[in-house]
C-alpha cells in the first residue's frame, strides 16, 4: 500500500491524500498535484501492514517531491 502526503508550505503536518495500491497511480498523483501548486511538496511512503510498539503502522519512504 502506497500513501500519498501533501504538506502546504505554511503546514505543520502534511496531509493524506490517497492510498493507493500502485506505486505508478501514487506518483501520477503526486505530480498532478505539484504541477497545479508548486508551493507543496509530497512524500509517497510505502506501509508494509506491520505496526510498531505503539500502534502506529511501519512505512518506508519511497519517494519525495
């Protein structure tokens, strides 16, 4: 599973905006929405399923933008 975040540029916290399945649907997004708001930027990170010690789940970034 493959999660896209957009964090604004005056943003604390990025924002989820889709789960995908794909890598390539992930990325298509990404730069749909970086080519509409060149202020974002965006972090694709892929989830394994598994959790850590206080519940949150395990995930390695896969790309940045």
């Amino acid at each position: 599973m493959y999660n896209v975040y957009v964090k604004k540029q005056n943003s604390y916290n990025p924002d989820l905006v889709g789960e995908f399945s794909n890598i390539n649907e992930a990325v298509k997004l990404a730069n749909e929405l970086k080519a509409k708001d060149e202020t974002i930027s965006y972090t694709i990170e892929e989830t394994s399923g598994h959790f850590d010690s206080y519940g949150e789940p395990l995930s390695t970034i896969v790309r940045r933008g």
